[in-house]
C-alpha cells in the first residue's frame, strides 16, 4: 500500500502493478484492483520552496489591500448638508 501524509481517500493503492515516472516529474501508479491508473505531481524542494515564496507574498498583497480607507469629508456648512442629502418622500 502507498500512503504518504495526508492524501485524499481514493489516492492508496492497495495492488500496485506497475510505476513510472516521466520528465515532468510525474508519477504514475497502476493498480491492479480496482483497475485504475493514478497520477501524482512529484515536486522538488526547490519547486516547493518556490512556491511557499509565491504564497508569502500573495499573503502580504491581501494584507496589505485591507487598509483603513479615509472617511469623507463633512459638509463644511447647512446648505451644502442640504444639497447632498436625497430627496425622499
């Protein structure tokens, strides 16, 4: 059986029957019951490191994007309250 940290239910293979591996790093598992081939995404630490720098910053853009927003301005006197308030009946 393969089993590697937090995989999804269906991803074990119980009966494997052959493995490859290609040069896209991608590994193929063929599994004997209940018939089916699976495909799994190898990543090198230097894609996995890469890819937590992308996270990072992705993180600081939203963080950053949630800044106090300056409240508008008050009518300076009467007149223009009145100017800007809406008609309602």
């Amino acid at each position: 059986m393969i089993r590697h940290g937090n995989t999804l239910p269906n991803s074990r293979a119980d009966a494997v029957a052959g493995i490859a591996i290609d040069k896209q790093n991608r590994v193929f598992v063929t599994d004997q019951y209940p018939g089916r081939m699976q495909m799994f995404r190898y990543i090198t630490d230097a894609e996995a490191d890469a890819e937590r720098a992308k996270c990072a910053e992705e993180q600081k853009k939203k963080a950053g994007g949630f800044q106090a927003q300056k409240p508008a301005e008050a009518p300076k006197n009467s007149s223009e309250a009145n100017a800007q308030a809406p008609n309602v009946p």
